[in-house]
C-alpha cells in the first residue's frame, strides 16, 4: 500500500530487462516453491486470519474488516512478528504502533529468512507512518530505501513463492510506484497467475494502471469484471475502481458521490479518505475559476 514517489531517473531501470528478469526468476521458482508459504506461523488459524485480513482490504476494499482479521491473527499467535507488524501498519494511533515498532525491531532477528524479508520492510513503513504522525518529514533518501527495499524483499518473495496473492500484489504497487504503470501493468500479467488476476485487487489495480496509460475502455471492461466478481454490496473496491474511472473522464461530482459511499460504510477506508479530500479541493477550485 505504497504512497507514489517522485523519484529520480537514475532509479528508473528499462522495463524490458526488468520483465525478463521478473519472468525467468519465476519460471524458475514454479515447480520448486509452488506451494503457500507459512508467513512465519505454525498455527493455521493465525494464517487464516492473516490472508483473511489481506483479502479485506487488498480484494474487497474494507479496511475496518481487514483490522480486525489482522488483530485476529495477532491474537491467535501473539509471538508472530510479521503478523503482529500488520496491526502496526494498518493501525490509526500513533502511540500503538510506536509501541509496536519498538517491540518488532528489538525483536527482529529472531524471525526465520522468509518472514524477515516482509517484515523490514512493514517495520519501514511503520517507521514512516510514526514519522507522519510526528509531524517529522520523511526525507527522500528515506522513502528511496524504503522503497527499494520492498521492491527487493517482495519481488523476491513472491518469485519464490508463486501461490502468495498478497505480497505479490503490494511488489507491483511498488513497482508502479517506482518504474511507472507500463512497468507494473505488464509485470503484473507476467507475475500474477489467471487463477489471481481474477481476484479483487489485481482486477482493480489493472483497471486503474489501463487508465492512467488512457486505456479507459479496458478498465471500463474489467469494472464489470470486478461487479461481477464482488457482488456483494459491501465490497467497496467496485465503487472506488468506478470513482477512479469518472475522475478519468472529468465526473468530478459522480466520482464525489461514490467515493463519499465508501467512507459512509467504512470511516476507515483511508485511500477513499484522501481521495474524498482531493476531489472535494478539485471541485471547489473548479467552482472558483468559474465566478
């Protein structure tokens, strides 16, 4: 759940020689890790509720839900690092994830190979966040590492672990972030498996990359995909895909009335918060140009 960079050209590497990098290392993982890692739990129903959590708010866009699966999961094995990293990371009260962080990081070496790659870089983003919570900036070479990071750790890890949705999904947010949406749309075909490309997030993630590269007519048609998918009407990651597609075509006001949906039925959905504000702002500067 990256927030986007700005970063500099020398980041940028050309997206050919990162395509056949991510497609040979995955080709090569298949057969020998297909299967779903542990995360770092022995207990199942820990696991459960982690993914349970990912599935909330990563494919159906409910974020109170997605926290409290993730508390769940926390509770059901309170020695689990990386799951007690994402009540950190998905928490609201500074002082909580203050309190988190210095636990975790004092605690991190006791965590196997697998779960330390993820859990650096949620521990990075905690710290980022407490920043943000201070008032502190976080300064550029601190976003780069941070970044860099994840695209190392989760690139890793998802081609080692081909069956994971969840931490391949935040690799392409990340790549997207750093290399632009050509990059993450195309890694994202090439990474993701059919079986996952039908799943909330990598549906309403390529929408929203086919529409930043002014492909509306292809996001427009995996809009219905996604309706089709989530039918359930508290899914909220239909509305946002369809706010993001008005925005898209200048419907500042249909874009304003779904996006204030999403935050009536989840106060803690906080992408459709800021969304909500940055439209709002776009409005008003629309309604001042015109007096």
């Amino acid at each position: 759940m990256p927030e986007a960079l700005n970063l500099p050209l020398s980041l940028h590497i050309k997206c050919l020689g990162l395509l056949l990098i991510a497609f040979a290392s995955l080709s090569c993982s298949k057969t020998e890790h297909s299967f779903i890692p542990n995360y770092g739990t022995e207990v199942d129903s820990a696991r459960y509720y982690f993914l349970k959590g990912w599935e909330e708010i990563l494919d159906n866009g409910r974020w109170t839900e997605s926290e409290v699966a993730f508390r769940k999961a926390s509770a059901l094995d309170p020695d689990w690092l990386l799951g007690k990293s994402m009540i950190g990371r998905i928490t609201r009260n500074l002082e909580e994830r203050q309190r988190l962080f210095a636990e975790l990081d004092s605690l991190k070496d006791n965590a196997g190979e697998d779960e330390r790659m993820l859990l650096d870089v949620n521990l990075l983003s905690m710290q980022s966040a407490n920043n943000r919570g201070l008032g502190i900036p976080n300064s550029p070479e601190a976003n780069r590492r941070r970044v860099e990071l994840a695209e190392r750790n989760f690139g890793k890890f998802s081609r080692k672990y081909p069956s994971d949705n969840y931490f391949k999904a935040e690799y392409i947010e990340f790549l997207h972030a750093i290399h632009g949406a050509r990059v993450a749309l195309d890694s994202l075909n090439i990474l993701a498996s059919a079986e996952q490309q039908q799943l909330g997030f990598y549906l309403a993630y390529a929408a929203d990359l086919e529409l930043e590269l002014g492909n509306t007519d292809r996001a427009m048609a995996l809009s219905l995909v996604l309706d089709e998918k989530l039918s359930d009407p508290s899914y909220l990651s239909p509305l946002m895909l369809k706010a993001n597609i008005y925005i898209s075509f200048d419907s500042l006001e249909k874009a304003s009335e779904l996006v204030d949906r999403v935050v009536a039925a989840d106060s803690n959905h906080m992408i459709a918060k800021g969304l909500q504000s940055r439209i709002r702002e776009a409005i008003a500067n629309e309604a001042t140009d015109n007096d």
